[in-house]
C-alpha cells in the first residue's frame, strides 16, 4: 500500500534516480562531450532542471573528476525547497549553486514573454547549458487536467495527449547551448506511442540523436513508468555524421529458460559499462540485450523501432510480402469511455427496484478485457451491462430522449450531481447523462473482432453478437464491400505467431511481466496479405472451427495449421 509521501511523488511524477543509473547517464554524457570536442571547451556549465536532491548532479561530478574534467560549473533548479537544501548540502565546491524555482515559468517568461505579458523573472538567472543531465517529472495528461496539458502543449508547439515530460524536453532544448549535450531519463513511451509523436518529431528536427537505451521492465524504479535514456547533441548548423546506437534490455522470457551462452553480470549497470548483445545472468534474473544502430522512420509519427540488422532484415521481409495492412480493409476503434463506470455499468441492473430499473432496450452486455479468450469470449458470456445512453438515426449518433425512457431518467437523476460534475461533458455542449466517448451506435450490431488493451500474448476473439465494448479494449469492423468471412481472417492473422512476431518487434510497447500493448495505432498497422488469395478459404474455415467447435483437444492442430499458412504467406523464414 503506498503511504501518502508515495502517493504524492506519483501524483507530481517525482521518481528519484537509482544512483547506478545516474552514474551511468554521466559517463555516457561525458563520452559524448568528448567524442564531439564539448570537453575542448574552457568551461562546462552543467544544469539539471529538476535535480530533486542533487542525484544526477552528484554522480556527473563525480564522473568528471575521474575524467579529469575539472572546469565544471553546476547549476540546479527544483520547486521543492526542502529537496533544495538536501542536494546543496551534498557539495562543498564553490562552482556548485541551487534554485528553488520553477523551470517551466522561468522558461516561458524568457522565451514566450509575449504570451505573459510583463512577468517579473526569477532570480538567478539561469545560464545557456553546455550540458543538460535530467530526470523530468512525469505527469500524466489525467493529473495535469487537461486544459493545462492543451495550454502547455499551445506553448511548447506540441500536439496530442501532452505528458509533463515531453514538454521539459523541448523547455530544456531552450536552455541549451547549440552543440551542448543533453542526456535525459525518461518513460520509453516516447520512442513508440502516437502522443508522443510531435516529440519524437522535434527531437528529429533538434538533435543529432547519440543514442537511446530502452530499459523496459529492468525495474529500476518503484514507479510503473518503464524509463528510457535520450542522448542527444543540439544541432548548431554545422555537419557530423555522429552514429546513432541503440541499446535495448529486457527480461529473457523463452520457455527453454537459460542458455549456454549466458554472460554473467552483476547488475544492469554493469552491462551498460560494455553493453554486447546477447542474454545476461544477473541472479536468478535472466535479461535480453539487443544493441545496434538507430535506423530512424521517414515519418516520426512511426514508432522508433530499435532492431538489430537481423531482426530488421526479418520485418523488412514480412512486410515486402504484404500487400497493405489492416487497416486498408478495417477499422480498428478503442472502446467506450463513460468516464462514470459505477453509474453505467452493473451487473446487477435486474435487482433495481422496477420503476428505476432502465429500459432493457437500452441495457446492452459490454466487454471487458477478462471476457476476452483467444479466438472467442470467454464462455460466451458477458456479465455485465451497459445503460447506453446514445441511438443511431439515420445513421448519425444522437443522445437519447430522457423524456422517452422514464425509468432510466429516474435512476439518471439519482446520479446527476456525479454526472454533473463531469464539467468535460457539459464544456463540450453534450447532454450531462451523456456517454463521454460512446462511439458509433450503428455499428454495435455488426460482427467484430474484439482484443483488450494489454496482454501478454495476442487475444483477439470474434463476436457476431450486439456488444458494446469497454474502453480498455478495441474492437474491429471490416470497411464496406469487403466480404464478412475476411473477418474471421483478421482475427487469425492477428492471432498468428508471425504478427505476434511482427508486433514484438515493430512498435516494442511492452510493460512489466512480459504484457504487451495492443493499441489502435499498431494494430491498424499489421502486414496484410492478400486476402483474396485461394489460401485464405482455409484460413477462414480453421478460424471459424476455433470460434464455434467444442472440440478444445482439436484447437492446437488447427492453430499450428494456421501459423503455417500464414507464414507461407508473409514469407516468415522462422516458421514455415
């Protein structure tokens, strides 16, 4: 249970670095200004934003003496003051100073006064870095509010769902000398996710990328945030052909358990030191190390996949044998957000009194990821209902008439001051007993492909039925004209060992305990083969024997049979 310090921490997205990882970053950075001639320079003004107790700052002294770098200036800035006094206290030297101020203010009255009119400035001044060594406050665009989140992002030219950290990225680019390096600890989000895509974008567009180490869910933090490291060189107009590396580090999950080519080490930061592919014995943990060169996407809207040329050659084969993706023929929706789980959704509406029980029309059963088996819904049941407060007319979706359906307006009202004070609602001229994202109504009764958000292997299960699905699952409808048997084709296809593949390595979203992400964005991004290929028959038919047959002991033959065809057809060398 996290105590009320713990709680707050998260809320403000203070993480505080693990002193091996500090140390870590500070060599790394210190190589960097060396390996670009920063070091040649007189000076090194260093400044750490958001230094917390001082962590990162102490392990960069440090690792400058042992360099042999001795003109370092020191500079740190956080809000907290008490933090403040703890990190001055852990230096003696007189090029060391600290602030108790607020990074973001101080660098939007510099850089945006227009936007704030005549703001007085803090004191000190902070100067232009050479170096920048972080860890940013990671805050998500739920605990920020999302008014704030839009202005921050208004501000800092970015876009999407804006998180705390992405917005320090770009004020400390402000703050940072052209040719200065900038080594950062951040969510491994970035490198992947479509709302951080204008971020990835900017540091294209700012940076000569020096490397990115995805950590994943090493666990280095108590904190559920799997962190990544961003090293970068701002650009200064002049030309380099610095090489771009990667170093990526997971848990080794394989059935067979160990092997006998494991390396022993003694923790992760040891294998940072001399990072070389392959699998790591670190106690009784076995770990995954993958390094190579970044090979950055032509559009940044596309995740940073970080693959070595093996793996590479294998996606660039899967997908020279496609004939598009997915989402040429389907669409791929998120579920439905009520934002008021305990007013909508029951599975005890049958025991309401009658006159505030809703009308059954309006009660639908509605998916959560635990109803979700491979193939199909579990037990082909759905225990909960939805009290679905929208209709389709003439094909557009309009909330429902209360004055239609007076038993539901009976338990509405009973609830009205929580639905109320969903301000979001109102501000968006929607009706206060609205659904906050209720999707399409028209399209509930078609046949779909339904798979939850998170999970460890690929879940996708059909339904015919006329289900609505929550919002921490997605579901998929063919597009007109394309015959409904593709369906079931899709949903072996995503089942099949070759996407699941195709998925590990390309967008690289996983989180702790080996789960993956199966977002919208990736999904809609599966190598599609032809589907009107002859082969594609007996897909189908093996798909629809896994969906409707209670044959369970013939379900394994069935899926290796489909793994194969599948294989065949995307040209995977690993399975046919």
């Amino acid at each position: 249970m996290l105590t009320t310090s713990q709680n707050m921490r998260k809320l403000l997205g203070v993480h505080f670095t693990p002193p091996g990882l500090a140390h870590a970053l500070s060599r790394r950075i210190l190589d960097a200004c060396f390996e670009t001639g920063l070091s040649n320079k007189g000076k090194l003004r260093v400044l750490d934003p958001a230094c917390g107790d001082g962590e990162l700052l102490v392990a960069f002294a440090q690792a400058a003496r042992e360099t042999g770098l001795d003109k370092v200036e020191i500079f740190g800035a956080d809000t907290n003051k008490e933090m403040i006094k703890r990190a001055a206290a852990r230096f003696s030297a007189k090029n060391v100073s600290f602030a108790s101020m607020d990074f973001l203010e101080y660098v939007e009255n510099q850089h945006f006064p227009s936007l704030f009119g005549s703001v007085a400035l803090q004191t000190p001044t902070i100067p232009k870095a050479d170096v920048i060594i972080a860890n940013p406050p990671y805050v998500r665009t739920q605990h920020l509010g999302a008014e704030k989140a839009q202005e921050l992002a208004k501000i800092y030219g970015l876009s999407g769902r804006v998180d705390l950290y992405q917005v320090f990225m770009v004020a400390m680019t402000y703050q940072l000398a052209p040719g200065g390096i900038l080594g950062v600890i951040l969510s491994n989000r970035f490198l992947t996710t479509k709302d951080a895509a204008s971020l990835r974008s900017y540091l294209e567009r700012e940076y000569d990328i020096l490397e990115i180490i995805d950590l994943g869910d090493t666990k280095l933090f108590e904190a559920a945030v799997l962190p990544a490291v961003f090293l970068g060189r701002k650009k200064d107009g002049s030309k380099h052909n610095f090489d771009s590396k990667f170093v990526r580090i997971y848990e080794y999950r394989e059935t067979d358990g160990s092997s006998s080519d494991e390396m022993d080490a003694s923790s992760i930061y040891e294998v940072l030191d001399n990072p070389t592919e392959g699998i790591y014995a670190i106690g009784p943990q076995l770990y995954n190390v993958a390094c190579g060169h970044l090979s950055l996407p032509v559009d940044s809207k596309e995740p940073w996949a970080m693959l070595t040329r093996d793996e590479m050659k294998w996606v660039n084969q899967i997908e020279s044998n496609s004939a598009g993706v997915l989402k040429d023929i389907a669409d791929v929706r998120v579920g439905i957000k009520t934002t008021a789980d305990n007013v909508f959704i029951r599975s005890d509406w049958n025991e309401l009194p009658h006159d505030s029980r809703p009308e059954g029309e309006l009660l639908y059963p509605v998916v959560f990821p635990d109803d979700v088996s491979r193939w199909r819904l579990s037990n082909g049941e759905v225990k909960k209902q939805v009290l679905y407060t929208h209709k389709a007319v003439d094909g557009e979706r309009v909330a429902i008439d209360l004055g239609d359906y007076p038993k539901a307006a009976r338990y509405l009202e009973a609830h009205k001051e929580q639905l109320e004070g969903r301000k979001y609602v109102l501000k968006a001229r929607r009706n206060w007993y609205e659904i906050w994202v209720p999707q399409q109504p028209s399209l509930w009764p078609m046949p779909k492909v339904v798979f939850p958000d998170i999970s460890e292997e690929p879940r996708f299960a059909y339904s015919a039925d006329n289900v609505i699905v929550n919002g921490n699952c997605y579901w998929i409808t063919l597009k007109p004209g394309v015959d409904e048997d593709v369906l079931f084709f899709i949903m072996a296809l995503a089942n099949s060992a070759t996407i699941s593949k195709y998925h590990e390595l390309r967008f690289q979203n996983r989180l702790y305990s080996g789960r993956k992400r199966y977002l919208s964005q990736y999904v809609e991004r599966y190598p599609l083969p032809d589907y009107r290929a002859p082969e594609v028959a007996r897909v189908v038919e093996l798909a629809k024997s896994l969906v409707y047959s209670e044959q369970i002991e013939a379900t394994v033959g069935y899926e290796y049979e489909i793994n194969q065809i599948i294989a065949e057809m995307l040209g995977d060398p690993d399975i046919m």
